[in-house]
C-alpha cells in the first residue's frame, strides 16, 4: 500500500508553531536530549525529532544532565528495554522536583501499545507528554503545549499517513537511514512491530530517490534503506524493491546502498538479479532465520521452511558468491523441543552467518505467541542462548579467517578514542575492519588489505 501523505495545511500549522515556540525561547537557548532504543526506524526517527526540536531553537545537550527537554524514544519488542526504560524515567523525579522548567517526553513504539501510554502518564505525573510513532510532525503543537504547563497524550492519528520533508538532524555526514516502508503485514506470532507500528505502507519511489539525491548533494555517499521488511516494498504499486535498487544506484554521488531488513520469503530471484547486476548495492544482507525448526517456523508463521532458507541462500549465493548473512534468532519460542533448538543450531552451522543477534524469546502481550501452550522456562532459554551464542563466536572467528589478505574498499566512519591514529570502516559485507590512519580521512573510501582478525573485527593496513 502507498503510503498516504499528511494534508499540507497540517504541516504548515505546525510550522507556524515551530517559528512561535522559537520565538518563546530564543533568550534561553535551551538544550535536548534524546535517549533512543530498539531498531534503526528508531533512529531514524529520533534523527527527524530532532530536527524538528533544532528548528524550533532547540539545541544539542552534551548530556541528559544539563538538557532541558528530555526525550525517551522507545522499544517494546522485548521486554528487558521496557523495563530498562521505566527504571530510567523514573531516575528523573527527584530532578523534576527541583527543576520546574525540564520538560519530559516518552515516544516511540511502547507509546502504540493500548492503554500504555495512560498508564506511563498516571504513573509518571511529572512526565510532560507522550507520542506515538506516526505523530511526530505534531512535535512543535506538543512542545507549545509543555511551555505553557499542559499534559498531552498523541498516541493516534488517523490512517497511519506520513509526513514528508521533514528535517532531520543525522549524526553522520557520510551515511544516512532512509525510510522506505512503514510498519509491517507479516504478523509473525512472536511479534509486536505489526500492532504498534501498524499496516506496511511504502513510501513512493520518487519521494526514496528525491531523499537519496539530496543527501548525496549535501555528501552522504552511502545510504541505508530502511523497512521491517525491505522485500515487500511497493506491495500493491507497480513497482518493487529490485526497481527501487535500480532507481537509487542511478543517483550520482552514492557509491554504497545497504538495506535491512530482509524477510526470506520475500527473496525474489528478481531481486537477487538486482543486488548482483547494481554496482552500488552492497554484497550484504541481514536475513533472519528466526529458527532451524520448520515446525517452529510454521507457528512463528515465517512462511518459509528450513528447507526453503537453505535453498535461498544456495541460490543467493550462486547469483551473488561473495555476499555475506547475517541473522536473527529466537530461541525458547513456545513448544521448542531440544530438538527443535538442535535444528537451529545446524542451521546455523550450515549457513555460516558473519554475525547474528540472538534473542530469548519475549511473550508480548496481544501476540498469537503470548497466549501458546508449553512457554519455555527461563532457564532453559539462558541455556539455550548460550549455546547458540557459543555456536555464532566459533562461526565468527572461523568466517574471520577467510578475510586474511583480503583487500577491499572501506568507508572510513570514525577513529578509536583511546588510539586516536586508529580508524575503523566497514567493508561492502559489512565487515569491520580497523586499521592505522589519520582522522583527516573521516568519510572517504581507502582500499585496505586485511591483515589479522579479531573477536568480532578485522585489523588491516590501508594502501
Ligand atoms: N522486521 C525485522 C525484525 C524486527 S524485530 C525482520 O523481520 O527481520 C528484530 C528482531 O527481534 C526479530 O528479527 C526477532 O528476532 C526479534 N524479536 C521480535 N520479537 C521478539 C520477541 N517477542 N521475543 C524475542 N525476540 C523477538
Ligand atoms: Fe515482526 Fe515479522 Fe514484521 Fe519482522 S516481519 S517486524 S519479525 S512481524
Ligand atoms: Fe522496537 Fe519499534 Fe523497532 S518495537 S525493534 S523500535 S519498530
């Protein structure tokens, strides 16, 4: 489905209220601090907040100690960042207290979730306002109303519809996040992205690459684009990811295009053909397994088999051979027999992903999976991860080696604080690679040849 567009004159009220709120506060001066958890389109939103908060006058907080609007962007997908969450708004009471004018505001995914954000408002009478994910153009109308001592909750807007140009405040000046889709359809049974982030919306291919095209005119050479899952993009339209690849590669000044996240049973040879035959694309993929067990895959309803992953990825690797994987895992998902957990690690073991995030399932209340018999005891869980995670270094260190006396292209993305002569960048796989420089090479491209490994790293010698 296109994603619908905010009207026109709605974002223009909120422009006229961003030049008042400006106008308020431009004798203080005063700063923001927005603390972010969960995923990339978090990021990414937390980027257009804040540059939403800078157009009103706002301006960065070195830390959250001495700013004065307090953001928490966040994650409900798992329950460890909920409660991660939770301990830390409450820290900001006491300071609240002595602090009349410190505004505090909660956003982000757990903000979607019913009845969430009335609870966090009662609970939490000193937090000033609440807002969900699709409502983030309404910030300055928000923001008006804390300076003038009102509490709002913004948690609903009607059919999902986005916003377009909004300014966003990147921390990179080589690469970039871009939104390609909205929310998701797939409905896995474990999952809470569908309930809170809503129905999958595609933003229009003319609106990704008019984005890319600026960005690249203001120096962002690499581009991230970003979907719970990119495979389906322009579902309902008439075109598809493998046209928006195609699009986005003809844009001059990009040399790299990555894109994540990738569901297996969206992997189209078309599309495979399009990553191998766009030079910019790169030989990278983050495709989550989930599980090894196609009963378990079944009940997570992926659509796809363990069969049916192995034979993505022979055929993925056939059209494109030095592409790296990397994945998701869940383990402990309802009914898991220690079979099924075996079968995960041999999948695992089969495919050899350079690196893998690793999850203790999460029962999310309002899932299918929350409410499945034969839920996994906590220790067997722990158990189980760190079997997997055991698995996953063995695999990392052994796909490590096959980089010595490689060389390749590295995007130069920072330089390590303690060494401050030592840069580090990633490959088109996705490699880190760490190797000696000067900081004056920061966001250009060196050809660097691989001469040791590290845990989860390569070191290297720039030409
Ligand atoms: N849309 C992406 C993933 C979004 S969430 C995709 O499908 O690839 C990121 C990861 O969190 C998922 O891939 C899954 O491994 C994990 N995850 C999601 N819900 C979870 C839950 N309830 N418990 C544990 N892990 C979960
Ligand atoms: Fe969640 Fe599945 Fe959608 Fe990913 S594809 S966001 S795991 S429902
Ligand atoms: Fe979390 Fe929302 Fe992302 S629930 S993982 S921040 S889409």
């Amino acid at each position: 489905m296109i994603a619908k567009q905010i009207e026109p004159e709605r974002l223009q009220r909120q422009q006229a209220i961003s030049r008042q709120v400006k106008e308020q506060i431009s004798s203080r001066s005063p700063t923001y601090y927005i603390e972010t958890y969960g995923c990339q389109m978090n990021v990414r939103d937390s980027q257009t907040i804040a540059g939403l908060l800078e157009q009103m006058g706002y301006l960065p907080a070195a830390s959250k100690e001495e700013a004065k609007v307090i953001l928490f962007n966040t994650c409900c997908v798992r329950d460890h960042a909920e409660k991660r969450l939770l301990a830390n708004i409450g820290a900001l009471k006491e300071r609240k207290d002595g602090e009349e004018d410190l505004i505090i505001g909660i956003c982000g995914c757990m903000m979607q979730q019913p009845d969430t954000a009335k609870k966090v408002m009662n609970r939490f009478p000193f937090v000033n306002f609440v807002f969900g994910t699709n409502v983030l153009w309404r910030l300055p109308e928000i923001i008006q109303c804390a300076l003038s001592g009102e509490r709002v909750t913004a948690t609903e807007e009607e059919g999902f519809a986005i916003a377009e140009d909004l300014p966003a405040q990147r921390d990179s000046q080589y690469s970039a996040f871009v939104n390609i889709t909205f929310g998701c359809d797939n409905f896995c049974t474990y999952c809470i992205v569908p309930y809170v982030r809503g129905r999958e919306r595609s933003r229009a291919l003319v609106d990704v690459v008019e984005e890319v095209r600026s960005l690249a005119s203001s120096g962002i050479s690499e581009v991230t684009l970003l979907g719970q899952n990119v495979n389906s993009y322009g579902k309902g339209m008439d075109v598809d990811f493998a046209d928006l690849l195609k699009a986005v590669n003809g844009v001059d000044g990009i040399r790299r295009i990555r894109y994540m996240s990738s569901h297996p049973k969206d992997l189209s040879p078309r599309l495979m053909e399009a990553i191998a035959q766009n030079s910019k694309v790169c030989h990278h993929m983050h495709l989550p397994m989930q599980s090894g067990s196609t009963e378990i895959l079944r009940r997570m309803n992926r659509n796809y088999s363990r069969e049916k992953y192995l034979q993505l990825v022979d055929k993925l690797r056939t059209v494109v051979p030095d592409i790296e994987l990397t994945t998701d895992v869940i383990v402990g998902f309802p009914g898991e027999t220690e079979q099924d957990f075996l079968d995960t690690l041999s999948l695992m073991d089969q495919v050899g992903f350079s690196a893998a995030f690793t999850f203790k399932y999460s029962p999310r209340k309002g899932t299918r999976a929350a409410d499945m018999p034969d839920q996994i005891p906590e220790a067997v869980k722990k158990e189980r991860l760190q079997r997997l995670n055991d698995l996953q270094t063995r695999k990392t260190r052994e796909n490590n080696q096959k980089y010595l006396g490689h060389r390749g292209e590295v995007l130069v993305e920072g330089f390590d604080q303690r060494e401050q002569t030592l840069l580090f960048g990633k490959l088109g796989t996705f490699k880190m690679v760490y190797f000696p420089g000067d900081k004056g090479l920061l966001g250009t491209y060196q050809t660097v040849t691989v001469t040791d490994t590290a845990k989860n790293s390569l070191l290297g010698q720039m030409e």
